[in-house]
C-alpha cells in the first residue's frame, strides 16, 4: 500500500468560511485540504500525517469563521494566515467597469457621508461638540448611528486642566493624535503624545493637563457604548493598581506583517482591556478586494487620503476623518497616496484585526 507523506496543508480556499453553528453538534474540521466537502473532513487525510479537528457547537447560530487555507495556528478556526499566502494583500482594481458605477457620496452638513448598511465616513471638524471646562466633546460613533458595541468620541482639550470626565462602566481606549500633556487616571498621572493608546478601566474617570499653547486631540472609544461623558466634580481616587501599564506608544518591533501590510496591536486584554482592541496599521497605496469582519469596527486616519468603499457607494477619506464599520458590511479602503494610509482602528467583538471573510 502506497502511504502518501505530506508535509504541509494543501490550501483549499484562501479565505475562511463562514458557518453558523448549532447548539451541540459536532463538527470535524478538514486539516489536510485535501476533502470535497470544505470545510469538513471527508476522510481524505487517511494515508496522511493530517488529523480533522473537533469543534462543537456551543449555542444556536454560533458564527464562526473556519480556516480554508489550513495555516491557522488557532484551528480550526481562522486567525488571518491566509493574508500572508501571497506577498500582497488581495487587491482591486478601482477602475474596474463595475468600480467606475459606484457612486461618490459627499458629507452632509453634519460632515457625514453615509455608505451602504449603516456604514460612514465622519469629518471630525464638522461635528458639533459640547463645551466643558478647558475640553470639548463631539460624539463620532453611538447607538444612535447604528452601533451595537462601542461609542467614539472626539475630545480635544486646551490650555490648563480639563473637566474630570468619566464614562460609568465602560471600558475607554484613548488615541491621541496632536499635542502633548499629562492624562491623570483616577489620581495616577501618565504623560501623553501623539499616536499613544490609552486605557482607562471601567468605573475610574480621567482628565486632560495641557500646559502647552497647542491643543490636544483625543479620539475616546468607549465599549460597551455610552451616550456621553459624565462630568464629575472632582477626580475618584479608584486608580485600579492591578493593571498599571495605561499608555502604550506604537513600537516597530511588535509589528504583524498581513501580506504587504502591517498593524500592530495598543490596548488589549494584555493590558486589561477585555472589551475592545486598539490597533495601529498601514497600508500602502492599493484598494483591498471587497471583504467583510465579524466584529465592529472604527478607524481613525492619521496619515494620507483615500476611499471608504461599500458595495454601491464609496467616500473621500483623509487624515483625520474617521470610519465606522458594522459588522459583516462589505467593504475595501483603498488608499491614492503614494505613501499610502496610517490609521488606527478599535475592534469588538474579536481582537485580531486581520480576519476577514
Ligand atoms: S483561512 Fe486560514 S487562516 Fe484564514
């Protein structure tokens, strides 16, 4: 009998595959690549060093994402090898007859351009805020506006020391993008600069010092969502001393490579935030092929211009507007600058960045 030896998974499908799952039903995930019934093993591994992999249904409608290209490290389930199969990430072509018929919406008067299912682009400077003492807030992201998860808001505090704001029980991830200053947590002080995640836990409030002339600008996701700050009258002193490291400065050498893109994860569970994941990416000049994400998802553009695209509609996005995404909306981001784009995104649920269906 001839024993047929392979070394490595035969890649089925360079993409996931969405499943809903049934409460207590078991389901043998194919590792070989090899079956016909995708992505369940058919027995075709026999006479192979491949096993299927068990999973079973944990609630009805459970949705997962079981890996195609079999080079997970989380089987069976995806955690996004399949972008690193090829050098570039899967792309577009913008002009593409069917591309030239989608629609360029402009932003209203709010600074909103709405895209397809709840998807939009926000010009930050065109939203109304409320003023507070030395800070102004402006709601980006809220149910309102269709999100189930997290909330943003664009917070940008001048001269001396703000309002102390706190946002109940929710957990808050903060992304400076202009200014210098001192954050205090619930008493502990922490300096903040540009392009900084911080991660302020559940139940402490914080305010802004700004001693310098320029503002500083803030963008506060907050999950699960809130309608807006309280303002407090004076700082709590509930600084939770379990979970010290509140600032976190983008670093290269944490970087995850996606093909020839790169993110590189801030806040997370790592240090506390269970709720939400704040990542920091680049992309360079390219439209992504039309994809979808099982989580929400906001971004913030820090660096270059490009497009937001949905299925029939596509918008204008330049550094400093923000996106919200719902989840399972198709969509690409295409960035036009020559260096291409540098966002910063928060997602939940789910806190790898790079999975995508
Ligand atoms: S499909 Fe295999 S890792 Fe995503």
């Amino acid at each position: 009998m001839t024993v047929e030896i392979m070394e490595k998974a035969h890649i089925a499908k360079n993409k996931p595959f969405y499943t809903e799952l049934k409460k207590g039903k078991r389901y043998l995930w194919c590792s070989c690549g090899l079956s016909k019934t995708q992505p369940f093993c058919d027995q075709s591994h026999v006479g192979t060093s491949f096993k299927p992999v068990l999973t079973v249904g944990q609630y009805d409608g459970e949705e997962v994402l079981f890996c195609g290209c079999k080079q997970t490290k989380n089987a069976p389930f995806c955690d996004g090898a399949h972008n690193n199969i090829d050098d570039e990430y899967s792309s577009d072509y913008p002009n593409s007859s069917e591309n030239k018929n989608v629609l360029e919406v402009l932003a209203d008067e709010n600074g909103l351009a709405m895209l397809d299912g709840g998807c939009y682009v926000s010009i930050v400077a065109s939203v109304a805020r409320e003023e507070h003492e030395n800070i102004s807030v402006g709601t980006l992201i809220s149910e309102k506006q269709g999100a189930q998860y997290q909330s943003q808001f664009y917070l940008e505090s001048s001269q001396g020391q703000s309002s102390v704001l706190s946002f109940s029980d929710s957990h808050v991830v903060i992304l400076v993008t202009e200014g210098k200053g001192v954050i205090n947590i619930s008493g502990k002080n922490f300096f903040i600069a540009p392009e900084m995640g911080i991660y302020v836990r559940p139940n402490e409030a914080f305010c802004i010092k700004n001693t310098e002339t320029e503002n500083i600008k803030l963008f506060a996701s907050v999950c699960p969502s809130a309608e807006a700050p309280k303002i407090l009258d004076s700082m709590p002193s509930n600084f939770a001393e379990d979970y010290p490291d509140r600032t976190i400065k983008a670093n290269s050498d944490s970087r995850n490579r996606m093909a020839d893109r790169y993110w590189e994860v801030l806040v997370d569970k790592q240090v506390g935030c269970t709720m939400a994941t704040q990542f920091i990416g680049e992309i360079p000049e390219s439209k992504a092929l039309p994809h979808r994400h099982l989580y929400e998802e906001s971004l913030v553009i820090l660096k270059g211009s490009g497009y937001m695209w949905t299925e029939g509609r596509k918008a204008k996005v330049t550094a400093g507007d923000i996106i919200f995404l719902p989840r399972k909306q198709v969509h690409s981001l295409q960035a036009t600058d020559p260096e291409g784009l540098y966002l910063v995104g928060v997602i939940y649920p789910g806190d790898n960045p790079s999975i995508n269906y």
